[in-house]
C-alpha cells in the first residue's frame, strides 16, 4: 500500500501549487505574522525567518517524506507571487482520509484563491489519489474560513466543544489565548458534482486543470 502522496504540483488557469522552496521564506515570514493567521492558528508569534526557513526546506517536505501528509505552496501563475499554503495532514492510509488546512496571504484575501486552492486539491485528492474522506475544523468564529468550507461543498458534521486555542489581541497589542469550539465539516467524492462548475459561474474557480 502506498503510504506517501507523490511529489508533485497541481495547476488551475490562475494558480500553481507547489513543493515549498527556499526563496518562499521572505514572503511566508511576511504572511504568518498576519494577524488573523496568528488569531486562527497555531503558529509561532512572532514568526521569524528562521521558522520560515525550517518550515520551507525541512518541515514542510517531512510531511509527505513521513507519510504524514503533503504541503503545497499556493502560488500566483502569472506573477509566482505567494498565495498562501494548503496542508494536508493526519493522513489515514487505510481510510483514505485526510486533514485539510489552509491560510491565505492579506493581499490575496477576497479574489477566490482559497477556495480555488482548495477545490483543487480535494479534486486532485479524490480523483488521482482515491481518497474518500477530506475533513477540515474551524474555529467556531471564523466565519472565513466556514465560507471557503461550504462555497467547496463540504458538509457540516457538528463541533467540537471547547476543543481548540485561538489567540485575541489586547489593548496593549499583546496576544492571549482564548478557548473556544471547532465545526467539523467533510467532504466526500460525490459532494463535489457540480461544485467547480457553480464557482466558475461565481467567479470564485478557475478551473481544474493539472495536480503540480
């Protein structure tokens, strides 16, 4: 049984998803010290260039390696500019299911990226891989996020009560935790008929072309 997604990167008309490399550490030190991606996960704050160099040239590559997962940096095909990231993560082999999470850079924030990257991937896992499962959490308040879930056409499950630690800033600009729920959503082969061709409609999808 193959127990590693391959190495590879996977196209729509408008974005690349790709392997991580080192000359993306400038701009994923740039993108997780925003202040929503340092609200809704888990990352280190501050995020300095060196977690983005580990991140880059040795974590992110360890996930497929490992057999944990796989890391795509979401990138711009006309300017290669750095999107954001899609991980898939706590891979169940014998399951054929997955974790997806994904933050998108500020700038790229409101023109359908995340949703593009995304839909890709689940196409791509679904399609080419034969998984039957794709899971994603968000926190209870992260309206964003649930958007992007069902603009994809996941499903949601229930919640998980009390079962993540965002982060909310204070007055003095300093950060501390804050506990709250998680909304479980999934999305299976069959949930994706039709899904592509209602965000092409929708402006929000470019279409599925090529896995990287």
């Amino acid at each position: 049984m193959t127990t590693t997604f391959p190495d590879i990167s996977i196209s729509t008309d408008r974005l690349v998803m790709r392997p991580f490399e080192e000359p993306d550490v400038t701009a994923l030190t740039e993108m997780m010290n925003d202040e929503l991606v340092t609200a809704w996960t888990s990352v280190p704050h501050p995020y300095t260039t060196a977690h983005a160099h580990d991140w880059a040239t040795r974590l992110a590559h360890d996930e497929r390696t490992e057999g944990r997962g796989i890391v795509f940096a979401v990138t711009e095909f006309l300017t290669q500019r750095l999107v954001g990231v899609v991980h898939l993560r706590n891979t169940d082999w014998r399951c054929r299911s997955t974790e997806m999470s994904y933050v998108t850079a500020p700038w790229a924030r409101g023109e359908g990226y995340a949703s593009e990257s995304v839909l890709a991937v689940a196409q791509w896992l679904f399609r080419d891989q034969r998984f039957e499962r794709l899971e994603m959490r968000t926190a209870a308040d992260n309206a964003a996020s649930q958007q992007v879930a069902q603009k994809i056409g996941c499903i949601s499950e229930g919640v998980l009560r009390n079962a993540w630690i965002a982060r909310t800033q204070t007055e003095d600009g300093s950060w501390t935790d804050l506990r709250t729920d998680l909304i479980v959503w999934s999305l299976l082969p069959e949930d994706l008929d039709g899904v592509s061709d209602e965000m092409a409609d929708a402006g929000g999808y470019a279409g599925y072309t090529d896995w990287n």
